[in-house]
C-alpha cells in the first residue's frame, strides 16, 4: 500500500529512480497515475516557458485515443506573445531533454504529443494498481464536503419505481438498470448513496385494483395463492379489460365534443373513483386493503432486485405524503402565499408561463384530489427534512416537461438552493417489439434471459465450456441485459434482443464475460504469481513492444474513464472503454498463444513473471469495471 499516501507515493517514486513529483493545484496524483506523468511534464515545460505553472499544467491535456499519444501540450492555451503555436512547437522540441517517462515527442500542429516510455510504465502503473485493487478508479474525495468539515455529501437516487400490479416495463427496466449504473458510480466516488425506489403505490389506478379485489378477492386467495404478485398484476389486467369500454366512449364524446363528465360519475369510473377517495380519506377498511397489495408487491420486488445485485434502500412512494396530509398542505400553503397556483375551471393549477417559464398549464389539485405534480413538489420538502439531500437524482423514462414543471415550482417557492440539487436522467420509451415476448413481469423478463442464455449455451458446446451451465446461464444472462440496457446512448430506443445471445462476438455482456473467462484461464495457464514484494524486481522488457505496450498504456487511462463517466453519467463511456481493453488483451492472449518460448531460463521466466502481473492489473480493471456498470464477473 505504498503509493496510497502521498509521502508513500513519493518515496516509491524515488525507488524508481526519479525526482519528487511537482505539485500542481489540478492533478491528483493519489487516484489518477496519468497525473504522475502530467506534473512530470507540466514541470519541464514550466522551466521551458515563463509563464504561469497551473497555465503550463492546464495546456496540458490526455490524448483522447492512444494512437494520438498519451500527453498534449496545446500551444496556444500557453498564451504567449511574439509567437504563433507553430513557431513555439519547433523551438520547444529542440529544447527538450530526454526524460525516463517518455519518449521523444513530434509536433503535430499546435500540438506536442508525449507518448509514455514503455519502459517506465510497468514500474510505476503495476505497484499503483496493486495498492488500490478494487478501489483503483474510484476518488472517495470527490463525495466530500469539504467546506462543512469534510462531510460526507449525501446524494437520493430514485429509479425503477413501478406501478403496483402494472406491468414492469422496458421504460421501468432501463429505470432500474441505469439508476443502479448511476448509484455505483456515485459510491464510488465518494458519497453517501441512498437509493430509493418510489412506487406508483398511489392514485385511480390503485382505486380500480382496490374495485378488483372487492369483487373478485378475498382473504382465503390471500392464504392459498402462491405467486400473490402475479394474482394481483392478473387481476389488475382483468379490471382495466372491463374499464375499457367506458373509457372509449368517453373518448368518443371527448372527440365529438360532447359532456363526458357525466360518464365519469357513473359505472365503474364512479366505482374506482369512491374507492380511491375512501383511501385518501384514511378510512381504515380501504386502507388495510391497500397495505395489503403494497405488502405484496414490496415484497416480490424486494426478492426479484436482488438477482439484479440491486438492494433498495427505502421503497418510497406518493402514498408516504398522500397519507401525511402536513407534507401537502406546506406546500400548498406556500404555492397560495406567493400567488403561484390559480383556480380553473374547479381545478387549482399553475400557469407557468405567466411565471416566465414555457412549460404550460399543470394541475395541482382536482375535484379534491391530488395530482402527480402535487405529490412530487410535496415529497422533494419530505425527503429534504428526513435525508438533508445534497443532490437528488430521478431516472426516469421521458416525463421531461413534468420535472422540470417539479424543479421550476420550487424554485417559484422561493428554493432555488433546493431546484438546483435536483436532476432528471431520462431516455426515450423502446420502440419495435422486444424479442422476450410477452413478459410482463421483472421476474419474467429475468427468467427469459437465463433460458435464452442457456439454449445458447447448449446450442453451441465448444463456445461455452462450463462446468454448471444452469448457474452460469443465470449470471451470464444478466450481464448480457445489463450490458444491454447500459449501451444504449440517451437518445436510443431500441427494444431489448435476446437474438444477440446466440454470439459471443460485438460489445455485448456476453463478449465482455468471455474475454473475462479467458484471462483468467490465461493466468492459470502462465502458471507464475508473483508475490507483491517482486513486482517491482521483475524484468518487464518483454512488455515494451506491441501489443503489450499498448495495453499497459490503455489500463494507466481507467481512473481518467471513470472519472469523466462520473461527470457525466454515460455508462457508454466505461463500456466502449472496457471493449477497448478487450479487443487489446485479445490481441495480447493471442500473441502469448502463438509464442513457443520453452525452458526454464531467466529471460523466460522474467516474461512469464511480466505477464502475470499484466495480466492481474487488466483482470482487475476489467473487474472494477463490469462491478461499476453492475455485472457480476466470474472465472469459472
């Protein structure tokens, strides 16, 4: 754990034969090793130039892909007078010293582009890796507060949350997938992580389950059913097949023009509307009905996310401030106080374009009811007082008009300190048909993965060697999905294809896994393991050529991967990243496959002790990596 302090880091280096490393304001050099290099080469170029050094850091810039080097200098962001980038790149060339870490640069515009010594690389990347093992590629100092006493930064991440006894849809998986990728990355980084699944546990449609179970329920089903999620999402389906003729006429006479408010007052609108009003009055017999289906579905939900590696931390839902009648009547009483909503027509709304902002009319309150924005504005303040959130986040499928009509009342509520906490990922609804058929439910939709993965598994002996194909087939069939889901950029909307399972090849979870499996039959195979106090004492020259050197240049880029994936919260950026690795340990494999050195002398041996620890550090970014976006890697 030598390099994991910053004294340690800086004795190893001297171990190594080079000077302290230069401080600069911009590196941070304990959880990037790229910024070990970067204040190397920001402190020649400093004594290069007069200018200021956190400029000469800052001109200073990662290549975005490793054929174009490994450092920049971007000239013109020197600022110099009397030059023109050109000009300075030639003078500053001829000035340049030979340095250990890298080799000699070239100019290419108004560029300097460094390559990293492939001799220095293992000495310094290996060590680094092996101190932090699993947390290599996290900064727990970015979840800091560092102005309030070095607290921990608190951060509500809402996802999944679907309907009680709906279906789950693809919008309500991609939910769930994403916001567990966006809840990693932030515990990665630091920060205390609560994640929340806010149910759709309240509203008519819980009024019309509500008529179901009066007519066709009873507590004898609730002793004897089996799959009571599956009974109630079935009887749910049945109500809304029974709905449906009343709700086309009442979208005939919607487009005929006609009162269809009347239509609303009758049958079982009227039905699933009283039942529904007796829950928000609190009546004791209409709650306990409604306990009883949240029971069910908490509970079915509960053990089916943890197939997923996902835990909830709270299951929240609009029931939690519908049934806290202080928790609306704040915030009405705030939204009457500054003038922000309105009467229309018997409804309370706001008009937010009266209030500056070009989002429309929306309602608050109905025919004494509340409404999905009501409740939203209701349970930012809830979760405000319960939790102190430094940052909330919603995954949420599309609904973009709706929070930001959310974040603008409160804003409007005199809290911008509190809107600008608040954030919305979205992505677009799948289109086309999904290849799963006609699962409905989470658990479906996971079984189908594991069957499909197994049926591709058999169909094809020789891909997938595997001693316990059943148990392989559940995990890989999860990592194809989560893989999946995590692929497809925002704007994106292709349904899910169990048909990919049939390959192994293209940037799929399977591919991912595979190439996993093989490095870990590799290090098995190369047969040496190294003790940590060798790594530093092995001859690494038979990793300076290609492609040997480029993957050690591609695994010294991780932090900086998952550091940009943070600020942006793509998973896309770690997944082309790891396909990137894949493709460069392939080759590798492949190269060592195609070597017939043979003996026991000190050449070969130091290049067997090489790779095994090359071979470790990738196994280890590749880990850290597929745990980041929620796979599960496994060597069997």
């Amino acid at each position: 754990m030598a390099t994991v302090s910053l004294s340690g880091l800086q004795a190893f280096v001297a171990e190594i034969g080079l000077g302290p490393i230069p401080s600069f304001a911009a590196a941070d050099v304990l959880h990037n090793p790229i910024d070990i290099y970067h204040s190397y080469l920001a402190e020649v170029f400093r004594a290069l130039v007069e200018c200021d050094p956190d400029l000469v850091y800052n001109s200073i810039q990662p290549a975005n892909t490793v054929g174009n080097g490994d450092l920049n200098i971007v000239l013109p962001r020197l600022k110099l007078p009397g030059t023109t980038p050109k000009e300075l790149a030639s003078e500053l060339l001829k000035k340049f010293q030979p340095h250990p870490l890298f080799a000699l640069p070239f100019k290419d515009g108004v560029h300097i582009r460094f390559f990293f010594s492939p001799k220095s690389i293992p000495r310094l990347l290996f060590p680094y890796i092996n101190d932090r093992k699993e947390k290599y590629g996290m900064d727990a100092s970015l979840g800091m507060q560092n102005d309030q006493g070095s607290r921990q930064k608190k951060v509500l991440i809402e996802f999944s949350s679907p309907n009680i006894a709906s279906e789950f849809t693809e919008a309500h998986l991609r939910s769930t997938i994403l916001g567990a990728f966006v809840a990693n990355m932030y515990e990665a980084m630091g920060w205390e992580v609560t994640r929340i699944n806010y149910l759709g546990d309240w509203g008519k449609h819980l009024g019309l389950l509500g008529v179901g179970w009066q007519k066709y329920g009873s507590e004898k089903i609730l002793d004897n059913q089996a799959d009571l999620f599956r009974y109630i999402h079935d009887l749910y389906a049945k109500m809304e097949e029974e709905l449906q003729p009343e709700q086309d006429a009442r979208k005939r006479a919607r487009e005929d023009g006609q009162d269809f408010a009347t239509m609303e007052s009758q049958g079982l609108f009227a039905e699933r509307d009283a039942t529904f009003k007796r829950m928000e009055d609190g009546e004791p017999e209409a709650i306990t009905l409604w306990k009883k289906l949240r029971d069910i579905s908490v509970e079915y939900y509960t053990t089916v996310y943890s197939r997923l590696n996902i835990k909830f931390d709270e299951y929240s839902g609009e029931s939690r401030v519908s049934l806290d009648s202080d928790a609306v009547t704040e915030v009405e009483a705030v939204l009457k106080d500054k003038g922000i909503y309105e009467e229309q027509d018997g409804a309370w709304v706001i008009d937010f374009d009266k209030h500056g902002a070009k989002l429309g009319t929306a309602t608050v309150r109905k025919n004494g009811s509340t409404t999905y924005l009501l409740r939203d504005l209701a349970t930012v303040f809830d979760r405000l007082k319960s939790h102190a959130f430094d940052k909330m986040i919603y995954v949420v499928c599309e609904q973009d008009v709706h929070f930001r009509q959310v974040f603008k009342a409160v804003e409007l509520m005199g809290r911008v300190d509190i809107s600008d906490r608040l954030q919305h990922i979205t992505f677009p609804k799948a289109s086309g048909q999904s290849s799963g058929g006609s699962s409905h439910l989470l658990g479906d939709i996971l079984d189908q993965c594991q069957f499909r993965m197994l049926e591709a598994m058999n169909s094809n002996p020789e891909e997938y060697q595997f001693e316990d194909p059943e148990g392989i087939s559940k995990v890989m069939g999860l990592n194809f999905l989560i893989v999946h889901e995590l692929s497809l950029r925002k704007n994106h909307n292709s349904s899910l294809d169990f048909n990919f399972m049939a390959s192994s090849e293209g940037e799929t979870g399977i591919r991912l896994q595979m190439s996993y499996s093989r490095l870990c039959s590799a290090i098995l195979k190369n047969g040496v393991h190294p003790r940590e106090d060798e790594i530093n004492n092995i001859d690494y020259s038979s990793l300076w050529d290609e492609p040997w050197s480029e993957l050690l240049r591609l695994i010294a880029r991780y932090p900086e991967v998952t550091t940009s994936a943070f600020k942006t919260l793509e998973p896309g950026t770690i997944l082309s990243y790891l396909f990137c690795v894949v493709e460069q340990i392939s080759s590798c494999l492949d190269d060592a496959d195609e070597d017939d050195s043979e003996g026991e002398g000190s050449t070969v041996g130091s290049k067997y002790a090489a790779r095994a620890v090359l071979y470790d550090s990738v196994r280890q970014v590749l880990e850290n990596g597929m745990k980041l976006l929620g796979a599960t890697p496994f060597n069997k």
